[in-house]
C-alpha cells in the first residue's frame, strides 16, 4: 500500500470519531466546526535525515468561509506545519519512514497530531473565538482589512474593536528579552523591534480595520463583500459534500 493510501486510511480510522473526513476536492481532512469555519489537516512530503528514509510533514488550520475562496490553493495557504502549533519551548518534530516502519510512524503521527491539535481546534466554536486562534498562530491573516486580504473581514463581521495593545505588548517584552538574552541576530535593536511590531500589529491590522469601519461606502463593501464569500464558498462546500442539503 503505498504511502497516502496508508496514511488515509490509518487517519481516517482514527480521526473518525473527531468528526474529520477525507476531502479529494481540498486533499486533506476536513471537519466544520459550524456554518463558518472549517478545521483541516493534510500531508506533505519532505526531505528526510536519515539515508534510505522518506521525509514528510503535517499541515493543519482553520478557515472561514469568509476567505476569498475554500479551495485546493487556498488550503495549502492557510495551512501551517504542525510546528506551528507547538509550544515554544518544545523541541520541533519531523517524520520519516522506512518502507518497513512506514504503518508504524503514520500510526504513531496520528495519535501525536490528534493529542497536540485537537485541544486547539475544540476551542475555535465562533468567529470571536476564531480571531483569538488566528492571534495565537497566525496574526498575518487578519492584516489589510480594507482591502479586504486574508481572513480580515471576520473582524467586520464580530465587530472587532480591539486596540491589540495588549497582544502588542506581550510580544514586544518577549522580543525584548530575546534582544537582551542575545538569541537575535547582530545588530537587531530594541528600536528596530519596536518598529517592526507596531508595524506588523497596529499599522497593518488596526489601522486598516478602522479604515473600514470610519469610511460608511468602504464598510458596507466589506459587509457585502463578505456575504458574497460565504454565499460562493458555501456553494463549494455543497459541490466538495462536506456540507449536505
């Protein structure tokens, strides 16, 4: 059997009772969590250490049917390797397998995978809860709110008011204390980080929210923008039949 054979039918067994389904049309494992926001995981290969061995990593996320579009590409976008989704001071892992380990390792990786991401998707139930997710792995997705890019316009859609200076904060002290524990590059300041972050955070995620919601024509595009995203992704839903009438 070869390797994606085995490895979807040794993840499908076990995350069967997790309510996840092998999607063809999206190539990955899928489940919704409600009518806006889908969890997914899938497979991807890559180089191994050892000789003789065959490498390869996982990919998961969430995404909403606020996205410009639920499909194959936009899966391989939103998806992030499972190191992601580790704690920072946990050693990072990768897979690899022999012809003859291989039913051992895919079997030993689904019940890591089902440990480590199934607390983090059972706590993304809404919208708001979503945008805490997307803070916590991947706070680029909610950047450029005025034109609309990534999964920006779910803050339009909980009414996001958030200033992010708390989350801004946390992380500006963490790089802070990684500039003075010398674990960045030469070079890097303090002023340097500062900039970056506010950049990253404020300039790119607040600002451009607000934007939107003080222009009336721009905020009522996004409104009308983002029902017609659902309203096209559900239809890709149905037609994928992860969703049934």
């Amino acid at each position: 059997m070869s390797f994606n054979s085995q490895f979807k039918l040794i993840f499908g067994e076990t995350f069967q009772t997790e309510g996840f389904r092998y999607c063809s049309k999206l190539n990955a494992f899928v489940k919704m969590l409600n009518e806006d926001l889908m969890a997914f995981f899938g497979v991807k290969t890559a180089p191994a250490w050892n000789k003789g061995a065959k490498g390869f990593f996982l990919t998961a996320g969430i995404i909403s049917t606020y996205h410009s579009s639920i499909d194959k590409k936009s899966i391989l976008y939103a998806g992030q390797d499972l190191n992601s989704f580790l704690p920072r001071n946990e050693a990072r892992v990768s897979f690899e397998y022999t012809e003859d380990t291989m039913e051992e390792i895919i079997s030993a990786t689904a019940l890591y995978v089902k440990e480590r991401l199934m607390p983090i998707f059972n706590q993304v139930y809404d919208l708001d809860s979503f945008i805490d997710f997307l803070k916590e792995y991947s706070i680029n997705k909610l950047r450029a709110c005025d034109t609309f890019e990534g999964e920006s316009l779910v803050l339009i859609k909980t009414d996001n008011h958030d200033d992010f200076q708390m989350y801004f904060q946390q992380h500006l002290d963490e790089l802070y204390a990684q500039i003075d524990a010398g674990n960045v590059g030469d070079g890097y300041t303090k002023e340097m980080a500062y900039d970056n972050l506010f950049h990253g955070i404020i300039e790119s995620i607040v600002y451009p929210r607000d934007k939107v919601y003080s222009d009336k024509s721009l905020y009522n595009e996004a409104l009308e923008e983002a029902e017609r995203r659902k309203s096209e992704n559900m239809k890709k839903l149905y037609s994928y039949q992860i969703l049934k009438n």
